[in-house]
C-alpha cells in the first residue's frame, strides 16, 4: 500500500487549442476535467496499474466535493478531510506538439486544526503503508516543515517516506532524511542555489541533497529522461516519445512507475521512464493504464555521458 498525501489538490480543466494567441477569442477543440494535484496523479496511475494506493487530500467547497467524486467514480480509495478552505482550479492550455501553457491558483489556507486531522488520518492508514508519498506545493499559511514532519513521524517505524515538492518545502524536508525526493531540473536548482545545465550538475546537485540528508534523488528531465542517485551509485536513462501530447501529470506517472517497481535500481528506473513516457503520449491529465505503457522504448545508461549538456 501506497499512501498519498495532497494538502493542495485541484480539479484540473485541460483545453486543447491550435494554437494559443495571447489577447485572441480562441475556440477549443476539446476539453476535459480530471482529479488533479501531484499526490492525486500518483494514486490515480499506481490504480491504474493495480498498485493498491489510498488518496489522502484536502477538501473545500463545491469544488471539493466534485473532486472527491470524480476520485470515487475512478475507483480510488480517497481519505477526503473537509476543510473550510475552497478546492482550487487549475487550467492547462494544451497545443499541438505537446506545448502546455498551466494556470495554477494557490488553494485555500488550512489552519493548524485542519492540517492535525489531516495528519491524525495519515497516521491511521499509514500502518498499512510501504510508502508515505507528500506531494506538491503547500497551501497558503501551511508550514514549510509540513513534509519535514512527516519524514520524522514514519521513519522511525520503517515507513519510507518520498516527498515531491519545491522551494522551501522541499528544502526543509531534506535534512529530515526522507528515502526519496523527486524534484525536476529547475527543483533541483532552486534547492541547491545554483545552475543545473549538464549531467555533471545533476549529479553533483543531487550529491549535494544526498550529503544533507536525503538518502535517494531522482530527478526527472522532461524529454531528456531522468537521473537516479542512490547508495548504489548513479544511473540514467531516457524514454523517446515521437508523438509527445501532454506533459501534465509526466513527473507524478514517473514517480509512481518507480514506487511501483521497488524505487531502487534499473529496474525501477526503467518503469518510471516507461510510465512517464506514456503520460506524456495521452491527452489532457489521463493517465497511464498497462495497455499505454511501452518499456520497450526506455533506455538506461549504467554509465552516463556526465558532459551531456541539458538542452530541453
């Protein structure tokens, strides 16, 4: 069992256009709601591929409540806790070719009565857990240390803890000693205060979290694959999409791809690759089923070209 953890989740709007125009009455060719946030993409493509997985989030408003059913109706086993805040909306502006333009509101506020319940449920099915996943940005008034403390609460009992956010989030959890953090390239630079722009710098950046406290980094490159360091070394590894359609959700189906394969080694770097490579093959915030995954294009290189500059 997989236990996720959204504190600022969204029902997710996808518009496909021809193209966007800025200032222009553009007609859409089509458009679609998902359940969305980071912890809620992850829960959703590990059920998808028969990874028992159980959606802990945060709920206000009318907008929560469809969010909650939308999850339901999926199949998910969601931990909804009512707050007095309002769900936000996000809206994703999809063209052709897979370029995404994303308008994300903040979220409402949780005060300290909310975020206990929110940890007391936590806590609960947490027993049960080989994981406990904190996913995406804190809402507003929420403590920086929020994924900090949940890295000091399950460890000790032997439950791994990932954490998937930014900025001060993510460096308050690190010297907490989470097993996994999950940041993209301009994540990962924002946390270490420095320029990421070769394979090389990855690997250092990652080295440098690692020395702080995290104890595995996986960092995902977009179109460019992703870079695992770990106790046993590094490793990199790419999935070519020759028809890319929408990168929304690509990180989250990645970092569930490798929960699911045991988070360690090229094994577990080769499903994310494959998971993360058919998200970005669907439209809108679909994710990946079995049918959609193909391993057969991930590609994992033992021993990286460590001057390869990032291009994407």
């Amino acid at each position: 069992m997989i236990v996720t953890v959204t504190l600022n989740p969204s029902l997710d709007r996808t518009i496909d256009v021809d193209v966007l125009t800025r200032g222009a009455v553009i007609r859409a060719r089509s458009a679609r709601l998902d359940p969305g946030g980071k912890g809620v993409n992850v829960s959703r493509a590990l059920l998808a591929n028969g990874v028992a997985s159980t959606a802990v989030v945060a709920v206000g408003g009318t907008d929560g409540d469809q969010l909650r059913r939308l999850l339901e109706a999926e199949g998910m086993r969601v931990r909804a806790v009512r707050v007095a805040g309002r769900t936000r909306s996000n809206v994703t502006v999809v063209e052709p070719g897979g370029v995404v333009t994303k308008l994300n509101e903040p979220g409402g506020p949780l005060d300290p009565g909310e975020l206990d319940e929110i940890g007391a449920v936590v806590e609960a099915e947490a027993g049960a857990a080989s994981w406990v996943v904190g996913c995406g940005s804190l809402p507003p008034g929420v403590p920086d240390g929020t994924y900090a403390e949940l890295c000091r609460r399950f460890g000790p009992d032997g439950i791994r803890v990932a954490v998937d956010s930014s900025g001060a989030a993510l460096r308050a959890a690190v010297p907490a000693g989470p097993d996994l953090i999950k940041p993209n390239r301009e994540e990962l630079a924002e946390a270490v205060g420095g320029p990421v722009g070769t394979v090389a710098d990855v690997v250092g950046a990652a080295g440098e979290l690692r020395a702080r406290g995290a104890r595995a980094v996986l960092v995902s490159l977009g179109a460019e694959g992703a870079v695992l360091v770990d106790d046993d070394g590094v490793l990199t590894g790419d999935a070519p999409v020759t028809r890319p359609r929408s990168t929304v959700g690509a990180g989250d189906a990645l970092l569930a791809g490798f929960l699911a394969a045991g988070a360690r080694g090229p094994g577990a770097l080769a499903e994310a690759l494959a998971w993360g490579a058919a998200a970005v093959s669907l439209p809108a915030s679909r994710v990946p089923g079995a049918a959609d995954i193909r391993r057969d294009i991930v590609r994992i290189h033992p021993r990286p070209d460590l001057t390869r500059p990032l291009v994407t």
